[in-house]
C-alpha cells in the first residue's frame, strides 16, 4: 500500500536521497568503472600555444613494456574519422555563416594550444603509457601565438585558422540600431563603461574521465564518460565524429561530480578512446588529471565590453548600446559560439524596461583552450555588466543607485514583457523581491556598520544587484531559427510496476543537482507514491529513451515538465481502468494523490489496484486498453523561463594589504515554484560561491605567448570555505506561466546574480577615494594598488 | 611517477648507509612536499628512503633554555605540544597554520627545513629564533643552513634529525597568504633573544628566507609596532608574481613587521 506523508511533495525540504550514498563513498563515477581487460590511454599535448608539427617519431615509444598501440591526428585522419562539430551556428551581420574551422580530435599538423593533444598511447598500465608518450619525439617548429581577446583582431595578429581571416569567428548583432542612435541623439547623459569579464577555470571536483569499450561480437561500442547529457555525446559523436549509428553505440554517464557546463561539450578524448577501443580491441580508459584539465576543459567567461547607457532628464533609461569582444579560444566547442549572443546579449535589457537596444558581438580565435559556457552561460557577463553600469549610471547622474533601478524596473503588471532583445519574460515581480533583500540585508543601517567598521581601520562597503537570467532552455523552433543544430526538449518516462512502485527514467542527467529527490517529490506530489518507492534513472542511453541533458538551469523546467506530462498520461490512463473496475464512466473517476475515486462515492481504488490490474490484466478491458502502466512524455517549452531576484552584498577592505572579505550576503531570488527550499538554498549557495569566486579570486591568465601562467590551483585561486559568509537565502515566488509545473530554475541564479553585487560593494567600500571601477577579480595585490595610488596622490 | 626503491630503516645510522651508497636516493618524511613532485614526473629518485619508522627522530623535549625538535615530528604534533604552547606559544601557533589539516598531520618539520622551500614557515621561524640545525653529522647554525631558494648546506645524502630552539623572551608572527596556494606571501618571524632582537622574513626574498637587519636595529632601539612602521624594504631584493609584485611584497613586509611585534606582545 502507498502511504504517502505530504512533507514528501512539492514544497518539503527532503533529505537528498542520493547522499546516502555520495557522504559514504559509495558513488559510482566514471573513473571507478574498469572493464575486464581494460588498457590506459595517456594523450600527449602540445607544450606550445602555436605550432606546426614538423614529425611525429613514435618509434622509440611503441617499442616500449606495456605499449598496445599509438595514434597520432593523421592516423585517425587515415579512417576519415571527422572533426569535434559546433552544435551552433551563429550568422554575421551579413547573413553569412560563422567561420567555423576543423577541430581535429588529434592535431593535424599544427597545434593551437598549450594542451592540444598530439598523440595519444595506449597501454597496459597508466604508469606505461606515460613513460610511452615521453618517449615520443615531436619536431614543433613555434610559430608566434595571440592569447588575448582584443590582440587577436589586432592587425598583424598571428592567425590561428585558414577559414578564419583576423581570427575572426562571426560578427554578430541584435536590435535596432537606428532606434538606438536616434535615443542617444535625444539623451540628456550618456554614460560609457568599459569592462573585462574575467576568464575562468570550472574545476569540478571530479576531472573528466573516458572509457571506450567495443564488442567485436556484436559490434556494439559503449562510452562511459563524465557528461551532463549522455544522448548529445552519442549523437555528436556517433554521427558526426566516428560515423557510428546511434544503435551501435551506448553512452553512459553515472554519478558525475560536478560539471558546471564543462561537462557539456563533446570533447576530443571522448571520441578517442571510443575510435581507439575498436581499433585495439580492448577497453581503452582515460583519466584526466588536474593540470591536464586546466589545459583541455573548456574554460568560461573572457568578454572585454563597452557599454553606454543613454538616460533622460529624469533618469530614465532611453537606451543602451554595447560592443562585446568574446574570446573563442582555439577552436569552437560545442556550444561556444551561443553564449556570447543568444544567451548574452538577449538579457541586456535586465529588469529595465529599455526600450531600446543596440548590441554588436565579436568572437575570436586564440592560442588559448576553447571558451564555453559556464554555470550562468552568457547571463553572468551581461548582468555584471549591466549592474555595474547601472551603479556607475546612478553615481554619475546623482541618483540614489536604488531609486535609480526602482525608477527603470519592468513593473509586476507589464508582464508578459517583450524587450527589445527577442526575449519575452512571463512573469517576475522586480520590486518585491528588491524590497525583500533590502529588509533582509539591513540596507537602511548600512552607513552605520560603516562607521563602526572605520573605526576599527576597515573600508566597508554594500552593492545591489537585480538580475534577471533566461533558463529552461528552450523551444526547440526558436533556438533553430537561432542557430541550434538540436532541439531542447526534454523527455520523462514514468513506469509505474506491478505493485504501485515507480522508476523514472529522464533526459536530464544530475551531477550535484539533487535530481534524485526533487523529481522523486514531483511523483510523490501527483502520484501519491512515496519518494522511498521512486527511482530516477538517468545517464545512461541504453535505458532513457532520449534527452537533452542538464545545463542552462533546465532540468526541473524541461524536464520535470516531460514527467508532469507523462504523469498525466498515467493518470489518464488509471482512470480508465478504475472506470472498468468501479464500473463507472471514465469521466466520472477522480484522481488526487494516489486514489482513483468514483466522484460523490466512498467508491476507490488505489494507483497500486490499477498498476496490479494494469499487468495482471484478469479483469481488465484488453479490447480497448493495452495493458501496462508506463508512459512517455517528450516536452518542448514554449519559452525560456525567466528566474530574476535581488542580491546583496557587504565587503569590508583591509587598506594596509588590500584584502576583501565578504561580510554578508543576501539572496532573494524567484526561481518559480519551489519543489525542495533546502535544494534550492543549497544550489544558490553553491552559486553564490562561484560569483564570488570569480569577484574577487578567480582568474585564467595567459601569457601574451598563449602560456597558462594560472595552470594549477598554486595559482589559480579557488574559493574555499573560509572565503565565503553565510549566505543568506531566501524566495519570492511568481509562477512561470507556461511549464505545467510553474518552476522557473535555480541553479544558475547565485553565479549570476552575485558577481556584480559583491562588486558594487568593492566599490562602494573604496568611495571615499573616488574609485568609478574596479576590474574583477578584486584581488588583494589590486585593491591595495588603488588604496596605495590614493596614498600616494595624498602626500 | 616513475619506478624507484623503497627502503625503510630503523636507525639514523642504517638511513645514512642507504643514502651515501647512493647519491640518487632520496629521504622522504612527511611527503608532503616529494610526493607531488614524484606524481608530477619532476623528481626521478633511484630509491626512497622512509624516514617514518625512525623513534629517535621524533618527538619534542625541554633541554635546558632551549626546545629541541626531532626532524620527524609532525607540524600538527607541534602545533599542539604542551611544551612548544608553554614556551614558544608562536612556534605552535605557527605550526597550526601550515597547510591544511592533512598537511599538518604528515608533514614534517625536518622536511621543511631540509626542503627550505622560500614560502615555508619554519624557516623564517628558526632563523629569528636562532636556531640550530642538527643533522647525522654535525650542527649549523640556521643563518649557515638557509643559503638560498630551496637550497641548504646539507651535503648529499645527509639527514636533518633535529632541530635547537632557544626559547626567546619573546616571538610573534604574521604572514600574508598567497590567495591560491596559501603558503605566505609575505611572512616576518619577530624574536626577542638572548643574543638580540631577530626578525626573518619569508615569502618575498628573491634569494629565499632572510634576515631584515633594519628592523632588527628598529627593534631593539624600540619594540613597538611603531618602530617597524616607518622601515621601507628594499623592493629590489624582493620577488614578485602574478599574485604580489615585489612593491607589494616590500609593503606587506613592513605590514606583517608591525602584526608580528603586536602578536608578540
Ligand atoms: C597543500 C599543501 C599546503 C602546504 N602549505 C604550507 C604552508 O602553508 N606553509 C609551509 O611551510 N609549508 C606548507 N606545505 C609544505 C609542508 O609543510 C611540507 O610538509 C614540508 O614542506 C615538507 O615536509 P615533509 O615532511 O612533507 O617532507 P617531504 O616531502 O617528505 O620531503 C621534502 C624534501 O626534504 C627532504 N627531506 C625530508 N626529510 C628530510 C630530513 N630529515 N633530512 C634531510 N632531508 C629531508 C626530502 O628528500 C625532500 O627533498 C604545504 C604542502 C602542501 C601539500
């Protein structure tokens, strides 16, 4: 029987199932599957930014212990095995499509970045194959290298690609550009900012691993790799890589340890070790290792912007025009070329009703790794640019930087929104979740603890953000019409067994999400089955029919949508069989929580009465319904969904070394309906913790010759515990109007809404010193060069 | 890493017959610092010879004015000994803010002497303190151990086994943490002893640990915060990096100089 306590469905703060397993060590991730028979691959990379591969001598190496077999670019070349494709195709101004050069899996004749893999070793032991591809020689004849984003136009830059004249990878736009003029001609101020996102490492916790595995009975391949979206991997590569049909071919991703987007793209080792576990006939594993990931996961961020902002008489915002420089790096992974535009540029207007907008997107190639999305994806470098302008704006037209925003917020009853960027946001209330920080954070009391912090030697200061993101990614004709070369619905499968228990099998894949449970409470919500009789499967192609996967805050949306869908399906269908066992008419049976009711009886039957009947089908209607209890559901979202809110963050400076120390931080955020509040608090916690990362800590630096200088975490400055304060969370919810559900997303918002709040409070901690910007990250070496000028200037 | 031997003596004296009878052979203590080198293909050792079954060499003990360490003990065994507490409280509060705590529990205070690693702490802590290094064969004075960036007098094959701290009227310390790695940045080690007031500064040397003499005479013309306040470090002999140019390092010095003589009271 089913018994199900309420505390289980939507709105329970359930204890995440899958950490039983994950605080005990038990997890099952990809490096901890070895296939009998297994072998070790080792890639050898490039220690050049820009080369040409002049020979290749692998001669001394294959003669080494334990060498199966060695392959280089060529080799693969040789079997017409195709380049790593771009899963989006952004057009120029023009209309002509971007330059889109080969990504080669192994480099053929040239290498593009420091880590570019030349060849790989195949080998009996992981320690053999190392000391293999050591003994590989490589005769590179450097060639000069460009690392920067604005170097790589400069003329005379060193050019990476034929295709690719300049280094230029598109040249893109959106909005009206006469309408944009013509609001600046008639602007009492115009205010121009300029600004660089800061290019960052993700770093999950769990590098990436890859093991090819190839039956040479069946003929089958299976690819077990660290992905948020298994059935993308097997239809990339299947398909446009390896040229292996999607039946022949299994993709499992289990327990990940994080992904935060770099565990999205197809990456090159993925179809290496799969090609190469054919070609030896034995299990082929990879293992990144932490400073091989520095240099082959897809890094984040790298914008170098110009915004103005034309405002009237009385601080109105009449325009806004903005020229973006994105960094590509070598060449174009998976999603690249999407983030920088329709997942940046879209979200210009913020919670500003701008009626106008202008903005111009340039992507580059580099000598540096590829540049991809990383959790915010686009919507973090266009609300930090936005919400710094927003308070440069307000100081330079002498508003107060609230009243500022207050006055340009989209109001609660404009929604539905269009704005002048192609987005249409459903549902938000900007004020109320403004007014709610404000409460929070003790706003109003600020210059107090000002003061007091002053009195004990420290700058203290306190920024605003309010932000709105596009998540739920997305309908599947808009984003083609874009440039998407997939769609991004989501698929559910529910199958309820015999005996009333249920396994859902989903598109979406968790990798620190919570999925376990927070679907679990969707199915205890509407099927009454508790969460104890709910397993969610996921990552694995052999037993989901299809997905999308995780990234973009979609999952709940997309695809707890898919499994409302299918619930329904169930539903109905349970409502047919109760109508033949209660012998009443299907219209007449009501269904809540888990009992099928004959409406206006004492007359029910439980979910587990119509499952039992539904595969015992003894007393059944089997002329009119199949019998079974198992429903598919492929959902399409008809828009993006919009989660927006308000953060809230207070600095304090030490002037004699420069540190800043995060002293309070406040989100309220409205992510739509809220399923599980302590998931939810724990995913904007997580996401506050990276935007302050990549505030104040987190820099990807390159030489001007395309060397990682910040290639470990010696120098690559992670956030750690200490770094961070309580943050304090909490929701305001509107409803999405448009999922079943109501949910909007949770697991960007604190990487998005953060970074410029805990900006604006740098700033506002260093006023007294007339600072108008400060670049991210605020290390401690920059602050107390701006506090030192000040001294300076002051003798 | 690559293939090597693996011997574990008993004695300082079985250690150093493995060690003379080949140069290519390396001790390890803690790990803490070889390890990582081995794992990343850096270090090419023929053998490795684990001090860690060695009684002799571990261990705290009061000798007269003056702490003596065995090699082998643990930053965390110092950082929480009664003895180092009661007579160098810096010493052991130092010691707890190496690394993390699975640093703490297997790193070594004779490795990271041996290792002389320019961001470590013990190092600018023996050389204000005045300590003397004793090794199988003979006893140095810290200023003659230290020579440079990872460098130190020890011939090949010769074993740190302990380590003489005068106890000093008085000590402080204060770093700066490099914001990645966290090791100091800019750390100055402040003594009051019998032989003068000694300040040593890690982290910023070009050339590795030293002793900053005008502060040292600033000092003990007047002990006070103040006094150290207005000594500007020569940027010229720092280093810098992405994390501090040498500028920063000099100002940090002078900053720490003044945390330290408030730490020591
Ligand atoms: C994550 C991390 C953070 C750290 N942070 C800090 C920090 O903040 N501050 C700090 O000071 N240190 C820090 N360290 C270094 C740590 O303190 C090391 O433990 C120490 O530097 C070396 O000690 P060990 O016992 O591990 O030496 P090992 O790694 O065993 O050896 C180091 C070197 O010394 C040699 N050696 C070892 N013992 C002897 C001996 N008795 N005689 C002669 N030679 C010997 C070895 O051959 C080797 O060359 C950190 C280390 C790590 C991994």
């Amino acid at each position: 029987m089913n018994v199900v306590t309420p505390f289980e469905g939507i709105g329970a703060s359930l204890r995440r199932k899958e950490d039983f397993r994950f605080l005990q060590g038990r997890g099952q991730y990809t490096d901890d599957i070895n296939r009998p028979g297994q072998t070790h691959a080792v890639m050898l990379r490039s220690p050049h930014a820009h080369a040409t591969i002049d020979r290749i001598d692998t001669a001394a190496a294959r003669a080494m212990p334990g060498v199966k077999a060695i392959f280089t670019g060529p080799d693969m070349a040789a079997e017409s095995i195709g380049g790593i494709p771009c899963g989006w195709q952004i057009h120029n101004k023009d209309g002509s499509p971007m330059a889109e050069p080969m990504h080669p899996a192994l480099a053929l004749g040239k290498v593009r970045h420091v880590g570019d893999p030349v060849a790989v070793v195949i080998a009996e032991t992981r320690s053999q194959a190392r000391d293999a591809a050591e003994a590989i020689v490589v005769d590179y004849t450097p060639l000069p290298a460009v690392s920067g984003t604005e170097a790589a136009l400069a003329p005379g830059a060193p050019q990476l690609h034929e295709g690719a004249p300049g280094n230029l990878c598109y040249d893109w736009h959106i909005g009206d550009k006469a309408a944009q003029e013509a609001a600046f001609a008639r602007a009492a101020r115009v205010v121009k900012f300029e600004t660089t996102n800061n290019r960052l490492v993700p770093n999950a916790m769990e590098p990436r691993v890859a093991i090819g595995d190839f039956d040479s009975f069946s003929g089958d391949y299976t690819l077990y790799t660290t992905s948020q979206n298994p059935h993308v991997i097997r239809l990339l590569m299947g398909a446009f890589v390896l040229h292996i049909p999607e039946s022949k071919l299994r993709v499992v991703a289990p327990d990940v340890g994080g992904g935060f987007g770099s565990k999205i793209y197809h990456y090159a080792e993925e179809a290496i070790v799969t090609w190469a576990a054919g070609k030896v006939k034995r299990p082929v594993k990879w293992t990144c290792e932490r400073s091989e990931s520095f240099v082959s996961d897809a890094h984040g961020r790298d914008h170098v912007s110009t915004a103005e902002l034309a405002l009237d008489e009385q601080g109105k915002i009449l325009g806004l025009k903005v020229h973006t420089l994105a960094n590509m790096g070598a060449y174009l992974s998976t999603f690249a070329p999407c983030v920088p535009t329709y997942l940046y540029a879209t979200l210009l207007s913020g919670v500003y009703s701008t009626p106008v907008i202008y903005a111009e997107v340039k992507a580059v190639f580099t000598n540096t790794v590829p540049v991809d999305a990383y959790r915010g994806a686009g919507r973090p470098e266009a609300t930090y640019l936005l919400e710094r302008l927003m308070d440069v704006a307000a100081a330079e037209a002498g508003i107060d930087k609230v009243e500022f925003r207050r006055r340009n917020f989209i109001r609660p009853d404009q929604f539905p929104y269009q704005t002048p960027v192609a987005l249409q946001y459903d549902s938000g209330n900007y004020h109320a979740t403004l007014d709610a920080c404000l409460e929070t954070a003790g706003w109003a009391g600020f210059e107090a603890r000002r003061a007091e912090a002053k009195a004990r030697g420290k700058l203290r200061g306190i920024g605003i953000s309010t932000y709105v993101e596009a998540c739920g990614i997305a309908p599947s004709a808009v984003v083609g019409s874009l440039g998407a070369r997939a769609g991004l619905y989501e698929v559910g499968v529910i199958r309820v067994h015999p005996t009333g228990s249920v396994t859902v099998l989903t598109g979406a894949h968790s990798h620190g999400q919570g999925h376990e449970t927070t679907f679990a409470q969707l199915v205890a919500e509407k099927l009454g089955v508790p969460t104890a009789n709910v397993d969610i499967v996921h990552g694995d192609t052999a037993k989901v029919p299809f997905g999308m996967g995780t990234y973009g805050s979609r999952s709940l949306a997309v695809g707890g949508s898919a499994m409302d869908k299918a619930m329904d399906k169930i539903i109905a269908k349970g409502k047919r069989i109760a109508a033949h066992l209660m012998e009443a008419s299907v219209e007449d049976i009501e269904f809540e929580r888990g009992t099928f009711r004959v409406a206006g009886t004492d007359k029910t039957k439980s979910l587990t009465d119509i499952s039992l009947a539904a595969y015992v089908p003894h007393n059944y209607p089997i002329e009119e319904i199949e019998p079974g209890l198992e429903e598919t559901a492929f959902y399409d979202p008809k828009n993006f969904t919009y989660p927006g809110g308000c953060h809230i963050c207070e600095v304090e400076i030490d002037p004699d070394t420069g540190h800043v120390e995060v002293v309070n931080f406040t989100a309220v955020d409205d992510v739509g309906r809220v399923i599980n509040p302590m998931i939810v608090e724990g995913q904007v916690q997580g996401g506050v913790a990276q935007g302050i990362g990549q505030a104040l800590l987190e820099a990807a630096i390159y030489d001007p010759s395309g060397q990682l200088i910040s290639g470990s975490f010696m120098d690559y400055t992670m956030p750690r515990a200490g770094d961070l304060p309580d943050v304090g969370v909490a929701t305001h919810t509107t409803l999405c109007t448009h999922n079943p559900l109501g949910v909007k997303g949770c697991g960007e918002v604190g990487a998005i809404g953060s970074p410029p709040a805990v900006m604006n409070a740098v700033v506002d901690a260093l006023r007294d010193y007339g600072v108008r910007h400060v670049e991210m990250p605020a290390t401690p070496q920059k602050i107390w060069g701006i506090v030192n000028a000040h001294r300076l200037a002051a003798e | 890493m690559y293939d090597f031997a693996y011997h574990k003596p008993a004695s300082v004296a079985d250690a150093v017959k493995i060690l003379a009878a080949d140069p290519d052979a390396r001790p390890i203590s803690g790990g803490m610092t070889l390890l990582p080198a081995l794992k990343l293909r850096l270090n090419k050792p023929t053998a490795v010879v684990d001090l860690s079954g060695i009684a002799e060499l571990r261990g705290v003990k009061r000798d007269g004015d003056s702490l003596v360490i065995g090699a082998l003990t643990r930053h965390y065994e110092v950082a929480t000994s009664a003895e180092v507490k009661a007579s160098i409280p810096t010493l052991a509060a130092m010691a707890a803010t190496i690394g993390d705590t699975q640093v703490r529990n297997r790193g070594t205070i004779g490795g990271s002497v041996a290792n002389n690693d320019p961001s470590a702490d013990y190092p600018a802590a023996l050389l204000a303190l005045g300590a003397t290094i004793q090794t199988d064969k003979r006893k140095l004075a810290a200023e003659d151990f230290f020579t440079g960036m990872f460098t130190t007098a020890l011939d090949v094959g010769e074993l740190v086994t302990a380590i003489h701290i005068p106890i000093p009227k008085k000590a402080g310390y204060a770093k700066m943490r490099n914001p990645a790695s966290r090791y100091s940045m800019a750390g100055v080690f402040v003594a009051q002893t019998a032989s003068g007031v000694r300040v040593a500064v890690n982290g910023a040397g070009a050339n590795g640990v030293f002793r900053e003499k005008a502060m040292e005479a600033a000092l003990a013309a007047n002990w006070s915060a103040d006094a150290v306040a207005g000594v500007k470090v020569d940027a010229g002999l720092l280093n810098g990096d992405i994390h501090g140019s040498a500028e920063y390092r000099a100002h940090l010095v002078t900053v720490m100089a003044k945390r330290a003589v408030v730490d020591a009271g």
